[in-house]
C-alpha cells in the first residue's frame, strides 16, 4: 500500500508527496497452452 502525504507550507502553498508501494516478487510468466491440432486426411 502506498502512503501519501499533503500539508500546506507557511505560504499557502499546498505541498504532496506520494511514496509508491514496494514492489513483491515478479510472478513467472506461464507459457501459452498448445493448440490441439487435429490431423485431417486429404482427399486423392
């Protein structure tokens, strides 16, 4: 979860910081399933 934080300086002026959320561990890409092909017998 990120954090963020926004105050007003001593002029008015609105100040923001915004701190991202740590990344976890990259996931492993899984690999595309293998289309089923059938066989088809040609006509002679």
């Amino acid at each position: 979860m990120e954090q963020y934080v926004s105050l007003m300086d001593t002029e008015g002026n609105r100040v923001s910081i915004l701190e991202p959320a740590p990344m976890g561990k990259p996931t492993k890409a899984k690999p595309a399933p293998k289309k089923k092909t059938t066989a088809k017998k040609k006509k002679r």
